[in-house]
C-alpha cells in the first residue's frame, strides 16, 4: 500500500493565510472530486486516480496538526509549520521530496472520501447497466470504520453519525461471522464488522435505541456462542425486490406511455414531446432511473393553451422512502421562459403538470428534475450532454469497481472493493 509521503508534497502559503498542501487542484466541481471538511480547513481527493494526493486548504494550522503528519508525514508538517509561522508580504511555496516516512493515515483518508464519494454518487440499480443494488447501509457502517480510525481528521463525531442508524443491522448481521471467516473474501468484511460494532458500541450513546441489543450480540460473538438469524432481517426486502425487476427498476412503463401518445385529457393536441436525462447534481443518489430518458414530458394544446405533462421513472420504493427532503420538482425552461410544478409520487414513477407560456417558443425546452435540497431555483438548467457526461462518469467508476469486486482478488490497496461491494456482487454472501 503506497504512502502518500512517497510522493513529493508542494505547499504554498498565502499572504491572506490560507496555506495548501498537495499540487494546484484538483476542480472541486469534478465529478470524481471529493470534499471533506477536516480540522482546520478542507481537503479534496479527486476518487478515480490511482495514487492520488489529498490536497489540504487550511486555515488553522495549530488545529489541523493532529493529523497533518499521519497523512502527509513529519517533514512535510514541519515545513508547513514554518510557513504558518512565517510573516508573509507574497505567496510563498515550498517542495517536499519523497521520503519513506510512515502517513499511516494517508490511504485511510482516501478510502474514506472514496466511500463517502459512492455513498454521495452510486447510481441507481440497473440490470442494463449490470450495476446491482447498493447496501448503502452496509458501505456506511465501514465509511464509519474508517471514521474511527480517522478520529483526530475530523471535528465532527463522523463515526457515530455514519454508524448510529445502523445498529439493528449490525445486530442481525452479527450472527454470520462465522461463515464469513470460512469465505476466503469474507474475512476481511468479518473483520471490519467487527471493528465497526465494537466502534458502535464505544461511540453510540448508551440511550440510543439498538444499542443493547447490539451490545447482546456482540457479548455472544466474543463469547463465540451461536447467535443465529436470518439474513432477511438485514435487508429490506420491499427495497430490494422491486429494484432486480428490470421492468419496475427503470419505470419503463412510464416512457411506453408517452411514447404512445401519453395520457392527454379530451380535446387536448399534442405538439411536442421529448426525453431528457436526471441531472446527477439536482437530486439524490440512487432516488431515480439513471437510463437515458428518464425524464419524458409532452406538451399538448387547446383552447386555454399550452401544458406540459412530466413523468420521471424511478424504482417504485424509491417513491416513498429515498426523497425525504421536500419531494421532487421539474424546472421546464424555453424560449427564454421559466416554469416550475411539484411531481406527485405514483408507483413507480413521480408526474405532475402545468401551463406553460404560449407566447414563448417551445426550440430547446428542457425539464430539470429537482429536490429543494440539491436544488435547480435560481440555476440555469445543464445541456443534456453535460448531464450524460457526468452520469457517464459515475458509471464509468461503479462499473470498474464493481468489476474488480466480481474478480473476488483480495487487495490491501486503498481503492480496494468496499464489503458492499463485494456482498451486492455475489463476491460474499452475508448468511
């Protein structure tokens, strides 16, 4: 496992105070870019390099130097040190040269933002895709793990936030530690279970609901009794189900009907009608379809005027459970006019309509689905191709992950496959 302190470390001082760590960039707004707010400042990790360098901002040094040197080494901390120190007219920078000093913390810095990036980005399951279902519940109790390990990285009790909603999970899933030990691959995702109950158990207040029974299970597996229960308590069947149906998966029932005319009222003429691609910045992950015309909408007219009607395919549980933030909106722009309506949850598809402008043409409308959380108000929609792209790129790195997870080779490297992935693959099973 490589060490970030193997690899030469720019820093630059500011005349405003602010100092960096790392080279220039990476483009906080890259698709693969992860931003993590640590002691002292930020730092970003672009996911999809091989070896890359968290490049820290910083703009208290005294704060950030609990964990400046496990991630970047003693020499590199020292010379940023000086630079704090210094009283500074100009930028001032400085190179570090590789050394073979120990940052025991630097891959765990980068598996973590790389499990908070699949948390933030994983798509969608999609049989057409081969991209299965994420256990996200399972890559967060490690992304906690990992918390843990990174404790003094942060100001905010990450491992507790990450590993608090988890507890009867991690209770139900105790009981396969055993056959998992006997998994060649499944030793590994034993082990971090391990460690992230215990870490549970030592971070999650005493009042919280699971807790003691999680502490229970725990008991037993020390003890090495038999605690046995069904994988199904672990998983939520009625989200799983539905998502490895390939027909209810990608709402596709939703673009037949607008394909064949859609569902215009009597004496309503259809003028136009088209398909768009959700936005990955403008809703949560893994809330809606991720194929190409996931959105479809159609304008029709009569004697009141225009009005559009917009459907979204989504995975029918995704309906009720993955848009907790407000519900779910479309933004419908052209010919320089702007219109908004909310989409009412169906089976497996979200739809709502609204009268549009009829003075305004209808050349290169576009339909931008939304949460008020992620958010379209005020923010000129992208083009299609710009949404494809960053889609494309999501996929592009879940489809190599998920590929490397398949081939089942058991690797210490930082971008190894998470236990989710390894689980949703097949890779090991949990019972």
């Amino acid at each position: 496992m490589s060490h970030v302190t193997q690899l030469a470390i720019s820093l630059r001082a500011d005349s405003d105070g602010v100092l960096r760590v790392g080279p220039v960039g990476p483009d906080p707004s890259g698709p693969t870019v992860m931003r993590l707010g640590v002691a002292g400042g930020f730092v970003l990790i672009d996911v999809a390099e091989r070896d890359p360098v968290p490049v820290a901002y910083l703009h208290d040094v005294d704060a950030a130097s609990w964990w400046i040197v496990p991630v970047y080494g003693p020499t590199a901390a020292t010379r940023l040190q000086e630079l704090a120190d210094a009283t500074l007219d100009a930028p001032r920078e400085s190179l570090v040269e590789p050394t073979d000093e120990p940052a025991p913390a630097g891959d765990g810095l980068r598996r973590f933002a790389l499990a908070c990036w699949l948390l933030r980005w994983y798509p969608t399951g999609s049989p057409r895709l081969d991209i299965p279902v994420l256990s996200d519940w399972l890559l967060a109790v490690e992304a906690g793990d990992l918390a843990d390990e990174l404790a003094e990285t942060f100001d905010a009790p990450l491992a507790q936030l990450l590993l608090e909603p988890h507890l009867a999970r991690l209770s139900a899933v105790s009981s396969f530690h055993h056959s998992l030990m006997m998994q060649p691959v499944g030793v590994g995702v034993a082990q971090m279970l391990r460690r992230a109950t215990a870490t549970a158990l030592a971070e999650v207040p005493a009042d919280v609901e699971g807790r003691d029974d999680l502490a229970e299970r725990f008991d037993e597996l020390l003890d090495e009794d038999e605690a046995v229960g069904g994988f199904t308590a672990a998983l939520d069947d009625d989200l799983v189900a539905p998502l490895l149906d390939p027909d209810r998966s990608v709402g596709a029932g939703v673009r037949e009907s607008l394909t064949a005319g859609g569902s215009t009222s009597p004496g309503d003429f259809p003028i136009a009608r088209g398909a768009d691609t959700v936005d990955p910045l403008t809703v949560p992950a893994r809330a809606l379809s991720i194929d190409d015309g996931a959105v479809t909408w159609q304008v029709s007219e009569d004697d009141r005027g225009m009005r559009i009607e917009v459907r979204v395919a989504a995975p029918a549980p995704a309906v009720s459970k993955l848009l907790p933030h407000g519900g779910l909106f479309a933004r419908i722009d052209h010919g320089g006019s702007t219109s908004a309506l909310a989409l009412e949850p169906q089976a497996d598809h979200y739809a709502g309509e609204t009268w549009l402008n009829d003075e305004a043409s209808l050349d290169g409308l576009v339909v931008t689905v939304y949460t008020p959380v992620d958010g379209a108000d005020g923010r000129a929609p992208r083009p299609e191709v710009l949404r494809r792209r960053h889609r494309d790129t999501i996929v592009s790195l879940v489809q190599a992950r998920l590929t490397s997870a398949r081939s089942g080779a058991v690797d210490d490297a930082w971008d190894a496959p998470f236990a989710a992935e390894l689980v949703d693959t097949g890779t090991v099973v949990l019972g």
